[in-house]
C-alpha cells in the first residue's frame, strides 16, 4: 500500500488521524508538553519555522543565533528549554523560529516528529515550513559542501520509506518540496565561502555498515564492494548520507509541510569512513546550514540586508 501527500490546503497543519477528535486530552510525552497542561495556541501559535537536528547543543546554539538575526530582546543566552521536563529532545523558541532536537536516526526522529505535528495542529499553528539542519558524510563532494536534498532515497536508491503499521508494510513518497529547494539554493547564492548544490540524499538505518563503512565492530565486505556500492549511489545521484531524511520527508509531505532538508558534508566517503578534521573545523561546518537557513528566515520575513554577510561571519569566526 502506498500513501500519498495530503495537503489541507488552508495552510494548517493537517494530522492524519481521526481518533485524536475524541481524545479529551493528547499527552505528548516524549516533549513534557500537553493540551490540558499547556496553552499551546499561546506558546506556539505563531510559529512559522521548524528546525530540526540530531544535537541538543547544536539546536540550543541555531536558537541562540536566530535570536540575534531576528533583533529579539535580550542577548538569547537566557532561552528555556520548553522540554527541559524530559531528557529525550530540547526545544527552544525565538520568535516565529522553533528549534528541536531530534536524536540519531529514524526511530528517534519518528517520534519526534508525530508529537511535534500534533503540537502545531493544537496550536493552530498555519505556513509552517519545517527543515532538518544537520550533518552527513559526502559522496564525491568536497568536506564543507551543503547539500540541499531534492529526494531523499533509501539503500537501494528509491525514494519511498517502507513503515511496518501492524503487519502491513505501507510505502510512502520521500519527495521534498521542489519550490522549497529553489528558494533555499538561491539563498545560497548570498554565501560566496562554502559551496551549495542539490542532490539526493541516502537515508540509512545505520551508521556503519548500513552506511558501507570497513570500521565498524562488525562488517562483512571488502574495500571493492563498499566502492563499488558507494560509486553506484553517487551514479544513480546521492551526493551525501545521513540516516533521517525518508521518515523525516513522508512524515512532512502526508501532513502538509512545505519540508527541506539541508546537511553539510563532513567528509567524503569515497576517500575514507572516519571523520578525521580538527574539533573547530566540524564546528565551523556545522554553523554552515545554520547561516543559509537564517538568510532564507529572515528573507521571509522581510528582514534580510545583504550587508548583514559581514555581521554574519562574526558568528561563524566564534
């Protein structure tokens, strides 16, 4: 069975599940938050933007960041952990900007995302716009390149994700936004010190040998056939690897979210398996979706200045 993308077509978040109607309170557990606990329309309601990425730290720090770009009040170092009741994600809000945490790999972020959607469908919350910002390693393509996803793929380069609901496996479409991805390219145009390209993205399960790495604990292949793999996803159009964007895009697509995912590359897989650059160095990589997602922000919202580039390689440089 395949699903396909469901768009209300009003700009709401629309969450495909008819029992929640008759649920007199929705606990979302994993994020400390719920609909007799909190005023959710209150604390959320005037979300616009969504990111999300595997570390806490690093999603605490793009919250901090926004804060500055956006000229909120305040220095951003005071910021809440709105989840800080639980240790499973962090969240933090700055403006119209929500940051989350989602862990490492599909089961985490699944989860993640169910409770997140459920929260902006009780906020009321209307023209979201969602983006995975995060890490990966490349396939022929320098260390430091960002990488915008067009389709995530799975392992054996088709772009669906296969999700077990009782005993049925059902398919669903992994295409991300096409207008998305363009505004987000010709955002990048604004950055002349890193390179940007779109390119599918592999979503694996693991990140060793589900990923073709020789350095795992286990791994039962030669250095040819992990080439010979590897060559082939680079062939068929993959240019980086991680191991979130397929749930990551069906999710997003079956309720309703313009998504993008958008990962610097820490390496170039066809040269080697472990990520080798200094500590500062996969820092500075790290800010580098960071700062495109916060030029395509504040372009949304009417306040990007071109001069503010300037400004900007401040954060990048501490």
């Amino acid at each position: 069975m395949t699903e396909r993308k469901g768009y209300a077509g009003n700009g709401l978040v629309h969450v495909k599940n008819p029992h929640l109607d008759s649920m007199d309170e929705d606990v979302l557990y994993h994020l400390n938050l719920g609909t007799k606990t909190h005023n959710l329309p209150v604390m959320f309601g005037d979300v616009k933007f969504v990111c999300v990425g595997g570390s806490p730290n690093r999603m605490k720090a793009f919250a901090q960041f926004m804060h500055k770009e956006l000229g909120l009040e305040g220095d951003g170092k005071d910021l809440k952990d709105i989840c800080a009741g639980t240790d499973r994600y962090s969240m933090y809000k700055a403006g119209p900007v929500l940051s989350i945490s989602h862990g490492m790999g599909v089961p985490s972020i699944s989860i993640m995302l169910h409770e997140l959607i459920k929260l902006l469908h009780h906020a009321k919350c209307c023209d979201v716009t969602i983006i995975r910002i995060g890490t990966s390693g490349g396939l022929g393509i320098d260390p430091g390149t960002v990488v915008i996803t067009d389709i995530a793929v799975d392992s054996f380069f088709k772009a669906r994700f296969e999700q077990v609901i009782l005993d049925n496996i059902v398919v669903r479409s992994t295409e991300l936004d096409k207008d998305l991805v363009e505004e987000l390219l010709n955002c990048s145009k604004e950055i002349h010190y890193f390179p940007t390209l779109i390119g599918h993205t592999m979503c694996t399960y693991d990140f060793y040998e589900g990923q073709g790495r020789l350095d795992g604990a286990l791994c039962s292949f030669s250095h040819e056939k992990k080439l010979e793999y590897l060559k082939r996803a680079y062939d068929a159009g993959v240019r980086n690897i991680e191991m979130e964007s397929t749930v990551f895009a069906a999710i997003c697509g079956l309720c309703g979210l313009k998504a993008a995912v958008v990962c610097v590359a820490l390496l170039n897989r066809l040269e080697g398996d472990q990520i080798k650059a200094p500590h500062e160095v996969l820092v500075e990589y790290q800010q580098r979706p960071q700062h495109l997602i916060s030029i395509f922000i504040k372009k949304r919202l009417g306040l990007y200045n071109q001069m503010e580039l300037l400004d900007n390689a401040f954060f990048l440089n501490n």
